[in-house]
C-alpha cells in the first residue's frame, strides 16, 4: 500500500492486512504485537516483517505484505481455473500428476 507519511498509521492498514494500531501495538485478532512510541511506519514494517520502499522522487513509501521468510507456504497449486484460448474454463486440476510451467503476465 501507498504510504505518505512515517508518522501515522496507513489509512488502508487495517482493511489490506487486518493489523489495527491501538495502544498496545499492532494488534490482529489476539495478536499484539508492540510499537515503539512516536509511530514509525518503518518500526512497524520491521517488527512485522514487511518490506518499506521509498520512492525518492515522489517522497512516496511502499509497505508490503508480510513475509515469514519463506517465498512459498506450501508446493500445493491451489484449484485454479482459467479460460483457455477458445473461452472455456480449463481448470488446472485436469494436469495433476504432469510438470506444468506457468508464466503470468500483467500489463500494469
């Protein structure tokens, strides 16, 4: 998420990754976990393991998601379905068993 200010806590923090700041820290469901007191959005991003970006040129900061240090959770694809080139809906499932390599591409 998009982040302006160090100081405060993102507008969008809660609603993007279910951490809300209350005085005990960041907390989610029975999880707190603590801030140092002024807020620091880049205290908050190293305590729970996000990346923080900064745009230099546009004095812009970027938090991520959090990451456990792991790239993946699990080896399992999960049920995808996609539409193959005619239009109908090819589910992944159907390769079980053979070597798939998928490439992604976005043009944002």
């Amino acid at each position: 998420m998009i982040v302006e200010r160090l100081d405060r806590p993102p507008d969008e923090l809660q609603r993007r990754t279910g951490w809300e700041i209350k005085p005990e820290g960041a907390c989610r469901g029975d999880t707190c976990v603590p801030l140092r007191d002024p807020f620091d959005v880049q205290d908050l991003a190293g305590r729970l393991g996000m990346a923080l970006v900064h745009d230099e040129r546009h004095d812009l900061w970027a938090l991520g998601p959090e990451s456990s240090g792991h790239t993946l959770a699990s080896a399992e694809l999960p049920d995808i379905v996609l539409p193959d080139r005619h239009g109908k809906d090819f589910a992944l499932r159907s390769l079980r068993g053979t070597k798939v390599f998928m490439i992604a591409w976005a043009s944002w």
